[in-house]
C-alpha cells in the first residue's frame, strides 16, 4: 500500500500523441527530486501487448530492457536517463498486462463465483498497480503518465482509475494535459481551440486539468495562456509554456525558468525542502548542445531503415542517447551517420571502403534475423582490417565473433544457427534452455533478458574501461557463443575478456591493444545503463579511440 498523504501526479496527452508527454513527465520528476522530494515515474501503455517485447522496433521504437528484465517502451528508458536510477516492474503497466492479471485470477476462482467485469475488478487492478509502484523505497510522489491521448477508447480505463484516485484523495492527486497549440502557416498564429476542445474531452471522462502544458514551436503569449486559463478553468500561472527546442535535456531547465519545481509543490500542498542544485544537469547540457564542439564521425550499420529516418532514431535511441553522453564528456558532439547494412551487402569491396573507410568509429548493434546480415560482417571485416575502432552490441558482438572465425580462423561456414542451422561450424548458438521455447512458440517475454553479473579478466580493454573486477549488465537475447569453439577462438588471438561468474558464457569479446585501437562486442546491451550524468565506459572508450584515429590522419 502507498503511505498516507503519497502524491499523484498523472499526465495525459490532448490533441495528438508525440508531443513530448514523456520529457515532460520526466522532467517534472527531475524537478521535484531536485526540490528534494524522491519521485517514481510510472508508464501506462495501453496496448494489448503484455510487454514491448515482441514488437517491432520500426513499429514502435526501441524496446528498454529494465533491470529486473522487464521489456518496456522506450520511454521508460527516457525516466531511467532523467531519474539517475534504475526503475522496477511496479513502474510499467500495458492493458496486456492489467488483463492477464485479472483473467489468471478469474481462473484461479479468485472471485469467489462474482461476475468479473472491466468495472470495478479491471479498474481495480490498475489502481493495486498505482499503489504497489507508490510504495517504493522512500518515494513521495508519483508521476504517471497515460499513454496515447485523450479520447482513445484504450486509455479510457486508466484515466477512470485515475479519477477514482483524485476522489480518494482530493488533496494529493494532480492532472497535467500536456497539449498541442498549432502554429498554422497560413495563419501565423498559435490556436488554442484544439486544446480547449481536448480539456472539454476530458471533463466528459470527470477529470479536470490542474495544469496545461502548453507545447508547440513557439512559446505562448499571455493573451492565449488568459484564454486557455478562462476556457478551461485552469489558472494563468498553471499554463505552462513548452517551445520546441534542441535537446530534450533542456526541458527540466527550461521548465524550471518559470518556477515549475515550486509550482508543483505549491499545488501539491508540498513543504518547501532543501533545494539541489541542478548545475550538474545544466553542466551536461550545455556540453550536449555545444554545436563548437569538434565532431566524431560513428558509422551505425543497421537493419530497421525501410520506414524512414524519423523512425530510425526511435529504433536505437538508447545507443544514440550512449554516444552523446560520452561523447560531451570527451567534450565533443557525435556525428552520427546510419548505413544500411543491405547496402552493404550489395557494395563490392571498393564500394564497402567508399562506404566505411571515412568515419573514425563504426557500431553494429543488436538486431534479429537475417535482413543485412552479411553487409553487417562486410562492415565488421572492414573494421578490422581497417583498423577503425569498431563496437559489437548483442548481436554486434556476435556477429563480430562469426567474422572472427571465417577470416581469421578459416572456419569459412561460420554461422549463428539463427540464420543457419545447418552450418557446419555454429559459433554462436542457441542457449539450452532457449530450445524448449522456440520449439514451444514461446516468444514473448522467454529471452535472457536482464541485468547478470560479468567478470573482467585483467589486462584487457574492457577491464581497463571499468576500472572493476565485477560489473552488471542487461541483456536480451537467445544465442550465445558455442562454449565448443572458445579455445579454438583464443588461439586465434581472440579475448574474451567478460564471462559470467561460472566462466560458461561470453559476456565481452575483444581483440588486444596491440593488434586493434579498439576491436570489442558485448553480448550484454550497455546503452540501457549509459545516462546523462554517469556515461557508460565502455561507450566513453570507444569514442576515445575514435578521436585518436582522426589525429593520425
Ligand atoms: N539475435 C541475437 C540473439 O537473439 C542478438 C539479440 C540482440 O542483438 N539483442 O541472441
């Protein structure tokens, strides 16, 4: 049960989806954590997908591994990067999730012979859920955001819930509308009616908006926060201005300009506590927005390409969000460019090198499946052989263990039995206790999925980047490397400098100084742990060796 007096915070969206609910929401939680108040920041997807995992991430962005692993939506990525801290089961609901809930214990005759209906057990599922995740360790308030937008016939339920909340405890609940003010171009001028119409969408649910968060390309003017204030009931100083601007890192800072932090705590009915300073925040963002700043040029060779670049980023927004934080603490901006690694696979070995020879670091990351396969290990040969610092994420690092062994080794049929199952040299595997669920169809949710414990042999790079014996990381994948062909790798040259505690799986595979700048792939997905203020090492290492290749030339 949440404590007495807990606080509440929900954030819907108005007029359309996209707009930033889920900066907003985190900035907000920043803000109050800074005002000294701890925060859990909640996601609700309303899907019927008890988890993001067996989407697709053209379809709907990357999906975050939590630590515990939970496979959640990229936004809970973004609250782990805002909060500084890992976030837990209790933080993430999907309808999926709510229902199967609620089905299992229908069957278990949990219901005592009842009638089960969406109204009240349903509902009542999502608020034990509000309160299990309100009674983390310490927190005070808890920010939850509703997925999709006002008006949608999924998210109905939850915002019932949270209407359910407010009457219990009038005192400690808030509505923050985050809203969309267009700018038509034919007209010049910011419109308020589709968010009036959005906040009257909402009264219909009985819920009243506490704030409005007013997002749009420019800031808006009095005049039309007087208007949104009188139309919709909402006080002037509760409308929030929210302009585009360059980095979403801004937002907490720029929110904190007009006072947002006390704000909150005045409507809250919050005590002022000490305040922290946000300098550290301010200090990242100006070294992320820095456009002075000398480039980096990284390579991504991917495969999510065919619904444009929009989606694209979304896609492997965890790895471009790792680069940036290293690369403003080398004090440099990161230039990324995305390769198609089909393309690629169709270039010959000159149009591979027109490709690939200008950058000055090259990522392959965690992908499934065979589309762009062989263009990934082209890239991954170049790399190597190129001697351009090269980083392997899950699949990255698999893949670079399969190029391994058909050009240094010889073992010119090496293969992942993902793709081959026939070959006749399965370097990377599948797990054991993976086989029973591929054979059972059991995809959602089955993967090694969350963080394991990892140890660094020393002398190696990835021991050097840490700078410990032991480290934790999240993974999400069903192959491994075949224990079989190991010492036959070592021999080779090859490290593996990361196992698990029992030394039975690879975690790191590198290749020594001497031989390469920078030559490494993890099985594990260390972007899930890279945030603003603590970058992740390894990603920091890599981008050193990327500098360093640029003053060579
Ligand atoms: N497809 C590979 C596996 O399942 C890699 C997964 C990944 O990159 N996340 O093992």
């Amino acid at each position: 049960m949440a404590k007495e007096g807990h606080k509440y915070i929900f954030v819907l969206g108005g007029v359309m989806s996209g707009v930033g609910k889920g900066i907003v929401s985190s900035s907000m939680a920043l803000l109050l954590q800074q005002k000294g108040y701890p925060v859990n920041l909640v996601k609700i997807d309303p899907y019927l997908n008890v988890d993001a995992g067996t989407m697709n991430p053209t379809e709907h962005g990357e999906v975050f591994v939590l630590r515990s692993g939970l496979e959640t939506d990229q936004d809970m990525g973004n609250y782990e990067r805002f909060l500084g801290r890992d976030l837990t089961n209790d933080d993430y609901m999907t309808s999926g999730m709510v229902y199967q809930s609620v089905i299992a214990r229908e069957r278990a005759l949990e219901y005592g012979g009842k009638c089960v209906e969406t109204i009240p057990h349903v509902r009542d599922e999502i608020l034990n859920r509000f309160e299990s995740s309100a009674a983390y360790n310490g927190s005070r308030v808890s920010v939850i955001e509703i997925g999709g937008t006002v008006g949608d016939f999924q998210n109905a339920l939850f915002i019932e819930a949270a209407r359910v909340i407010k009457m219990k405890y009038p005192e400690d609940v808030l509505f923050v509308m985050v809203s969309y003010l267009p700018v038509p171009g034919t007209l010049g001028e910011m419109k308020t009616k589709p968010t009036q119409s959005a906040v009257r969408a909402l009264n219909s649910y009985g819920v009243q908006p506490d704030f409005i968060v007013a997002r749009s390309t420019h800031s808006i003017d009095e005049k039309r926060k007087e208007k949104l204030a009188i139309s919709c009931s909402v006080r002037a100083d509760r409308v929030i201005s929210a302009p585009d601007i360059k980095s979403i890192y801004e937002v907490p800072l720029n929110l904190e300009k007009d006072h947002l932090g006390d704000i909150l705590l005045e409507a809250l009915h919050l005590p002022e506590k000490r305040t922290t300073s946000l300098s550290a925040w301010k200090k990242f963002t100006l070294a992320a927005t820095n456009t002075k700043a000398p480039e980096i040029s990284i390579a991504i060779v991917g495969k999510y390409f065919d619904t444009g670049d929009f989606v694209l980023s979304d896609a492997y927004l965890s790895v471009i969000e790792a680069i940036k934080f290293s690369a403003s603490k080398l004090g440099r901006r990161a230039k990324i460019t995305w390769i198609n690694a089909k393309e690629i696979e169709k270039a010959s070995s000159a149009g591979t090198a027109a490709m690939l020879s200008g950058y000055q670091g090259i990522i392959v990351p965690g992908g499934f499946g065979e589309t762009g396969i062989e263009g990934k290990i082209k890239a991954i040969k170049f790399a190597r052989e190129k001697k351009i610092p090269y980083f392997g994420l899950c699949y990255g690092m698999q893949l670079m263990v399969i190029e391994y062994a058909r050009h240094v080794l010889g073992l010119k049929d090496a293969h992942t039995t993902e793709i081959n199952k026939k070959t006749t040299a399965p370097v990377v595997d599948v797990m054991l206790e993976q086989k029973k669920h591929l054979a059972d169809n059991k995809y959602g949710g089955t993967m090694r999925l969350g963080a394991y414990p990892c140890y660094l042999k020393k002398g190696t790079m990835a021991r050097a980047a840490y700078k410990k014996e032991l480290v934790e990381e999240r993974h999400r994948h069903r192959y491994e490397i075949n224990p079989k062909y190991i010492k036959q790798l070592e021999d080779a040259g090859l490290v593996f400098s990361g196992t698990s505690p029992d030394s039975v799986l690879m975690e790191i595979a590198e290749l020594p100084r001497s031989v390469h700048p920078f030559m490494l792939g993890t099985q594990f997905h260390p972007e899930f742990q890279a945030r603003p203020l603590s970058p992740h090492p390894l990603f920091t290492e890599f981008l050193k060796a990327a500098i360093a290749r640029k003053k060579k030339k």
